[in-house]
C-alpha cells in the first residue's frame, strides 16, 4: 500500500513539478486566485492520467502523456494567463528540460539502494529543490528573455524543442534510443556538437548587435559631455561680460583721464578696443530663456564666421521642461548639422538657415530649415549619413524629444532640408 502511494505521489509531483516550472517561467502572477486555479487545474489532469492508466495501462497512458498534460499547460498559459502560443509551447518545452534532472537523480537513488522506492523518493525530493533554486535564480532570467521579442524565444526555445521532440520520437513512440545501434549512440553527440556551432553563430550575432548598440550609446553620451562642456563655456562668456559691465567705472575713470589731457586719438583707439572685446563677450538676447540666448548666440557667431545667413525667430518663457545640457545638446546637434549642411553650398549667397522657436500648449516647438548642396537620403525616416562617426547627434536629438513624450520629423521640401519638432 505504501509503495503504491509513493508511486502515485511520484507521478503527481512529475506533473506538478512540470507544470509549476512553465506557468512560472511563462510569468504567471503570484496571487491566492491563480493558485488555485492552478491547483484544481493539475488536480483535474491528474485524474485523467489515472482514468486513462486504468483504461489503457501504462504503455498506452505514457504515449497520451503529451495529449492530456502537456497539451492542457500549453492551453492554460495561452488561455488562463494570456500569453503567446509561442511563449506558451516554449515554456512547457523547457519546463520538459528542466524535468530532467529530477529523473537523473530518481534513478541514481533507485540504482545506489536497488530499489524503485527509492527511485522515486529521490525524485520527489530532488524536484522540490530544483524547482526552489530555479524560483531563486532562474525564472526572473527566462521570462525577460522570452518577454523580448518573438525572435528571442525561438532562439531561447530550440534547444528544449528539440529535446522535447527527440526524446519522444526515441523513447516513447520508439525504442531507437536504447537499441544500442552506432547510429542511435552517435546521434546525441551529433545533434548536440551541431546545436553548439548554430548557437555560437546566433549568439556571435547578438553580442555584435549589443557591441553596436553600446557604441551608439557611448557616442551619444560622448555627444552629451560635449554639449555640457560647449554650455560650460558658453556660461563663462557670460560671466565675462558680466565681470566686464561691471568694470565698467574703471574704463570711464581712464577715459575721463585721457580726456582731460586732450588725447583724442586714444580715446577713439581705446573705446574701438573696449567696444570690440565687449561685442565678443557678450550674448545676444533673443528671448526670456538664458539658456537659450548662450546657445544661439554661439552658433552665430558660429555661422556669420562661415559665411552664413542665420536667421533667428524666437519667442519663448523664461523657463522649459527642458535641463540646460538637454537643450544644448538638442539645439547644438541640430544648428550643427545645418552649418555643416551649409559649408558644403560653394555660393556664399545661398547659404541660409532659418530658425524658429516658440511655445504652444506648454511645449517647445523647433524648425529649423537650411539650404543643402548634397542630395539627402533617408532611411527609416531618418536623413542617412555616409560619413564616419557622424549620425548619433540625430539619435542623441531623437532621444531627448522621445524622453519628453515628444514627435519629430526629417523632411525635404522645396530646396530645404527641414528638422520639426515638438516636445
């Protein structure tokens, strides 16, 4: 009576121990009301199980087997849990995977003592701790992988497939497996060297993609630190000034001096000298925004040393949704873009940038349109740049007006390259 309970009870905790393994793996939440649900439902599987062993016998059940319990798990977490077919086959296959150990162990136990009983306590025992340190360390790990796309759970889902397949079509609706031939001895090496060679290529691949990524990524906070340091110096020729009008009594004082003594020709000397280092120092105002009025004043100085028409309409508040390095680095980026657009133009006269600012709805609006020499290309929406290095000032752009729950858009129209945006 005993040996037959633990018998039972062995087969119990292989369908509770897969089962729990693929609603884990496959995200089901931890509440009191999917608990049992989940219970009754292995309860109701079970009791298939049994009425087909008693109906059928052994031999016959274990070829049901994947009807009436691997099939209905693949159901529930489709159904119940509301995932994906895919996600849901791929949750049973490893959890197939993962009933492995637990049978190594059952066996070795049964083999050391010489008993089935044996057999299965070890089995029981050894799928409570596993399935303790798959919760502990595992299951938070595959349901990323498998919430990433569907391209990341066919990857992480082909190995467990293929075992799930092989060991039935071997096993269970066959005997190849144990039959002792060189073919059936010489397949699991084979199927297993091969499965190495394809995931050292998909996972070559993957990790060529994360360098990339990480790349863009560095050369957007490369870009980052730029616009910092560009607003740090901008600041400081603000302070200049600042410190300059502040001298300014001194500069009287000695004027008042010369003009004591009648030297006319160093007043005019001095006061061309005093105009021209306080015009180089000084920012322009277009606007409320401080940090707006260092920027553009930059870049034009910036664009009247190459020759170009910059023109510049703003009318925004005193202050943005926006920190200072964000709109240094969005308006940097983009007037950068633009001068470099109009360096390329060899006709001094058609180098023209238009630039826009204003606010609406509590957003800041950007157009800023030029002139180009070089036909545009896009890709993705995106303009598409052949040069070296260059192209992650657009992303670093795109980033900052995405963060803000913003909308962007790339365009030509009518001889003009245009960047429109709101955020």
């Amino acid at each position: 009576m005993l040996t037959t309970f633990i018998e039972f009870s062995r087969y119990f905790a292989a369908l509770l121990f897969g089962a729990a393994v693929a609603v884990s793996f496959a995200g089901m939440p931890k509440t009191r009301k999917n608990y049992l649900i989940f219970g009754s439902f292995v309860v109701f599987i079970f009791i298939l199980q049994f009425i087909s062993l008693i109906l059928w016998g052994m031999e016959k059940t274990v070829k049901l087997y994947p009807l009436y319990s691997h099939l209905p798990v693949v159901i529930f977490i489709a159904l119940y849990l509301k995932r994906s077919w895919l996600i849901g086959f791929s949750a049973m296959f490893l959890s197939f995977l993962c009933c492995q150990p637990p049978r190594w162990a059952g066996t070795i136990s049964g083999d050391i003592f010489g008993n089935v009983t044996m057999n299965h306590l070890g089995y029981i025992l050894s799928a409570l701790i596993i399935y303790y340190l798959l919760e502990k360390y595992i299951v938070t790990s595959v349901r990323h992988l498998m919430n990433r796309s569907v391209k990341s759970v066919l990857f992480f889902g082909a190995i467990p497939a293929f075992y799930y397949i092989f060991d039935h079509t071997t096993t269970v609706y066959s005997n190849f497996l144990y039959s002792g031939t060189r073919a059936a001895i010489q397949f699991m090496p084979f199927a297993t060297s091969a499965f190495y060679f394809v995931f050292v290529l998909l996972f070559y691949g993957e990790l060529q993609k994360q360098e990339k990524v990480q790349k863009e990524r560095d050369l957007i906070d490369m870009q980052l630190r730029l616009a910092q340091k560009e607003f740090a110096s901008l600041r400081e020729l603000q302070e200049n000034a600042a410190s300059y009008r502040h001298d300014m009594r001194h500069h009287i004082h000695l004027l008042q001096a010369l003009a004591e003594n009648g030297k006319l020709e160093e007043i005019k000397k001095y006061l061309n000298t005093a105009h021209s280092d306080i015009e180089s120092i000084t920012p322009s105002r277009y606007c409320q925004n401080e940090t707006i009025n260092l920027i553009l004043s930059g870049f034009a100085s910036k664009a009247s040393r190459a020759g170009i028409h910059l023109t510049i309409d703003v009318n925004l508040p005193k202050s943005l949704p926006f920190s200072d390095t964000e709109l240094s680095s969005l308006l940097s980026n983009a007037l950068e873009n633009a001068i470099q657009a109009s360096e390329e133009i060899p006709e001094t006269k058609d180098r023209i940038i238009n630039l826009r600012l204003f606010s609406k709805n509590n957003k800041l609006c950007i157009d800023i349109r030029n002139r180009y020499y070089s036909e545009v290309k896009f890709k993705d929406d995106l303009p598409l740049t052949e040069k070296d290095g260059h192209g992650f000032g657009t992303k670093s752009m795109i980033n900052i007006v995405e963060k803000h729950g913003g909308v962007y858009q790339f365009s030509v129209k009518d001889g003009w390259f245009l960047f429109q945006a709101t955020a």
